[in-house]
C-alpha cells in the first residue's frame, strides 16, 4: 500500500522519484516524439538541411533547459512554467504558460496516440489510439512510481533497437564522403526554421522533468541534473539517427514516408530489424504518451490549486497520492483529439503551444538574479527570440490554430479577474 506524501501534508503529491528515475522521464517524453514523427515531416520542409535544423532546434532546447533548470531548483514545485511565470513575471504570465502547456502537450499526447494506432495498426489508427490513452490513463491514475518502472522499461527497448539501426544503416550506407544531403527547402531559409520548430516538439520532453518539483528527492539538485542529463542523451540520439537515416534514404525519400525509420531499415537490407523498429516506435510513442500524460495532470493541478481551473480538479488521492481528477480529465481531453485529430496537424499545434509556454520560461529566467540561481544572462535572450522566431516560421495553419488558441486562454483570463471584481 502506498504511503502518504513526505512529510504527511494531505493532498500533497510523494517523493519517490530520484535522478535515474527523472532522466527516464524525460527521456520517454522526448525520444519517441522525435524519431518516429517529426523526422519525415522536417525533412519535407528542410530537405538537406534538416541537420541544420536539428542543430537549431537543439541549441533553442538548451537554453530551454538551462533556463527551465534554473527556475525548477528556485521553484521546487509542480507546475513548470506556470509557477515560473506567475512567480516572476505575474499571474496573466504564468495562467498563459499553464495554458499553453496543457493544450500544446494535449495535441502532443494526441499525435503520441495516433502514432501507436499508425505503426500498430494503420488501418484503425484512431481506435487503438484511444485505447492507449484509455489505458495509460489508468496506469497514471494507479500512482507515479508505477508508471516510471514501466518508462524505464520502454526507454531501455527503444535505445536498444535505435542503436541496431544506427548501425545496420551505417553499414549499408556509402562511405561518408559520397552522402549526398540534397537541396534545402524552398521556405524561409531554406526552411531549416520550420524544420527546427517541427523538431522542437520531439526536445520538449524534458519540461516533464520540471513539474516533477513535487514527486522527486532533493528536487534543487536533482532536476536541473536530471535536465541536463536527458538532453543530453537525446541529442546524441537524435544526432546519431539523422545521420544515418539521412545517409542510407538521403532527404527526399526520407521526407516521402510516414514511418522513416522502418523504411531506413528496409533500404539498409535489414529486413529483420522492420517489425522490431515498429514495435519499438510503438514502445517509444506509448513511453512518451505516459509522460506526456503524467506532465499535464500535474500542471493542470497547479492551475486547480490557483483557481485557473476548477478547483474539483485539484484533489489529490488519499491512497495514490496522485492528482486522480486531474489525470482523467485530462485523458478524457486527449482520447476526444486522438478519435478525431489529424498527426501531423497535433504536431504542429503542439509546437506552437509548446514553444510558447518556453518563451514564458526564458522571459522569467531573465528576471532571476545570478546570487539567486539565474542562469547566464544571453541564455534566456536566446532561448526567447528562439522560441518566437521557430513558433512564427511553423506551417501557417498552426501558428494561426495556435495564436487562435493562446488567444482564447488570455480571454479566459480576463473573464475570470472581471468576474472576481465584480463578486469583490
């Protein structure tokens, strides 16, 4: 049976998690995103610059994550950016962060789930997506520890099977002075900002990290670590499976097919290693759903907790000790967007949400002073022009769905102030 929360607060979340234990988080959050999904598209909008765009989609999550790294050591709490922002810049601030978040990392379960329901079965995608938000739901609602034992486990399958393909691709590729990257695309900048905005979804997995501020030992230390840790792995993943993806299909086939990496497989003649790779990128989407649902009940409890939303989500299980009301409403949000959304569209909506609940997390690490834990100043600086200029240059859809979205959040903001003075 479980025990109450450390220290015996009632309704508070437990302390369970540790550094290994954080790292995997984030690391389920992050690698399934990037290498089964945002890969094709980035290449359709980059071509040959893809790379470019991964090195910039990376140097934007860096300063994310130092920022974010930062502001969780200060703010120990969960939440992330919404905290952030409404400690340090204002309460608007950190209402738009926390919404931005929860409907950005909606559309990122949804395109996880659509993912499990391509690779596992095409031809009824949205019912198997559903049944996995059904089912993870679940395994959330049973408690944190649970479900970071069964993310270890997917982490270890989907690294494994990466690093055979990594290497049967190399194999078979031609030696590396003949790789040929091709042209780059013909958006702005050859449309290696578009690339690395498509690709910034399959970094932001390490905010999962950061509102764990209540479930994790020693959380001043062990997330800004644990931050770094991840991020750092991923980008020696994602690094090491462009290449070789790029070298053995080269940018146009690579951003012809929606299951990239078993077509890599296939062309590099390692017949035996398909079927592992899409068990593994069904693995790799349902870790990274598993976070991602995890992420977004806890900064939908922050929120409860402040009266952003209602309060009744804000209960914590006297037994679990996890917010239970929460992580149902949330997977009943995501099993609606899994049964009616379109993939690629969730992945650029979620990029836009995303990118801009980081702009929020840049502008208030800015604030904090160095003597207080702030990071250096050019970070922040860059991390927010970053986030602006990948969200801007995302297909036009998204940012007009996404600016809609943000949009209606600030409305619900000043609706709710105009109501309370009014009741005051």
């Amino acid at each position: 049976m479980n025990s109450p929360a450390a220290g015996g607060a009632p309704g508070r979340l437990r302390r369970d998690l540790g550094l290994f234990d954080a790292v995997v988080i984030g690391l389920g959050a992050m690698i399934g995103a990037g290498v089964f999904t945002a890969m094709a598209p980035a290449a359709r909008a980059a071509g040959g610059g893809l790379v470019a765009g991964l090195v910039v989609a990376a140097v934007v999550a860096y300063c994310n994550a130092t920022s974010s790294a930062r502001l969780a050591a200060h703010y120990p709490e969960s939440g992330g950016t919404y905290v952030y922002g409404r400690e340090r810049l204002g309460e608007f601030w950190g209402h738009l962060a926390g919404w931005a978040f929860v409907v950005g990392k909606s559309a990122s379960c949804a395109a996880m789930a659509l993912t499990v329901g391509a690779y596992a079965w095409p031809e009824h995608a949205h019912v198997v997506a559903v049944i996995a938000v059904v089912v993870l739901t679940g395994v959330d609602y049973a408690g944190v520890q649970r479900s970071a034992w069964l993310t270890r486990a997917v982490v270890a399958v989907v690294l494994t099977t990466l690093a055979a393909l990594v290497a049967a691709a190399l194999s078979a590729a031609p030696p590396p002075g003949e790789w040929s990257w091709g042209a780059t695309g013909t958006g702005w900048l050859g449309g290696v900002p578009e690339a690395a905005g498509l690709l910034f979804f399959a970094f932001a997995g390490y905010a999962r990290i950061a509102t764990l501020g209540e479930e994790v030992r020693d959380p001043r230390r062990t997330i800004p670590r644990a931050i770094g840790l991840a991020l750092g792995v991923t980008l020696v993943v994602y690094g090491a499976v462009t290449v070789a993806v790029l070298a053995v299909l080269g940018p146009e086939r690579l951003g012809e097919t929606d299951a990239p990496l078993a077509v890599a497989a296939e062309a590099a003649g390692a017949d035996w290693l398909v079927p592992v790779v899409r068990v593994a990128a069904v693995a790799a989407a349902l870790g990274s759903l598993l976070a991602l649902i995890l992420g977004v009940s806890r900064t939908v409890l922050a929120m409860a907790r402040d009266r952003h939303l209602p309060g009744v989500l804000a209960a914590v299980h006297p037994r679990h000790a996890v917010p239970h009301r929460a992580a149902l409403a949330v997977g009943v949000v995501v099993a609606v967007l899994a049964a009616t959304a379109d993939l690629r569209a969730a992945i650029g909506f979620s990029s836009f949400g995303v990118l801009v609940y980081y702009a929020v997390a840049n502008a208030s690490a800015w604030t904090l002073p160095r003597h207080e834990g702030g990071p250096f100043r050019p970070i922040p600086v860059i991390g927010l022009l970053g986030c602006l200029l990948l969200a801007v240059a995302l297909p036009p859809s998204s940012v007009v769905t996404g600016a809609i979205v943000v949009a209606s959040g600030a409305a619900v903001y000043g609706i709710r102030r105009l109501a309370t003075r009014r009741r005051d």
